[in-house]
C-alpha cells in the first residue's frame, strides 16, 4: 500500500491520540473526510502496526492506539482536546 498524503493522516492522528477508542463513523464526523478515505486510512494504519482492532467484529469495529511507553506516560487529563461529551453523543447517536 502506498503512503498516505494530504490531510487526512494528520488528523486522524490526532484522532487516536486524543480519544481511547475510535471507529470509522466517528473519524469520519470529527475530521470530516469521507468514509472511504478514513477507512484507507485506518487500514494502512493498522497494517503498520500503529493501531489494532479491539472489537472482533465484522461491524462496529472499534481501533485503538497501540501504546509506546510515551504515551502511556501520558495523563488522560491531556486527551480529549476541545472536544465535549456531545461531539461523542452525536457520533453515536449517528450510528443509530
């Protein structure tokens, strides 16, 4: 596969660094790329060994980061940046 280009790696990024579980319908909402591209994205991703499926399901899978002694030394205080318990409700409750 490819690398990948443009603005879509950097937010994802961001992203998984930010919040402790991640799915495609919700790196969709919060970086506003289409799900194709997410998709793209969190597959190179996960075949570089940078994220990991936790799910186990064929739908409503569920990534995370995969933890380097950095970040785990990093404090939850510090995730979420800028985003409220409603930005997550409202990605869920897209799902629906």
């Amino acid at each position: 596969m490819a690398p990948l280009s443009g603005k879509t790696p950097p937010m994802l990024r961001d992203l998984f660094t930010s919040w402790p579980l991640v799915s495609v319908q919700m790196a969709e909402k919060l970086t506003g790329a289409h799900r194709a591209t997410v998709q793209r994205n969190i597959d190179w991703m996960e075949e570089r060994g940078l994220i990991r499926e936790v799910t186990g399901q064929g739908r409503y899978r569920m990534w995370r980061i995969v933890e380097t002694r950095a970040t785990e030394a990093r404090s939850t205080s510090d995730r979420n940046d800028g985003l409220s318990a409603e930005d997550i409700y409202d990605v869920l409750a897209a799902r629906r």
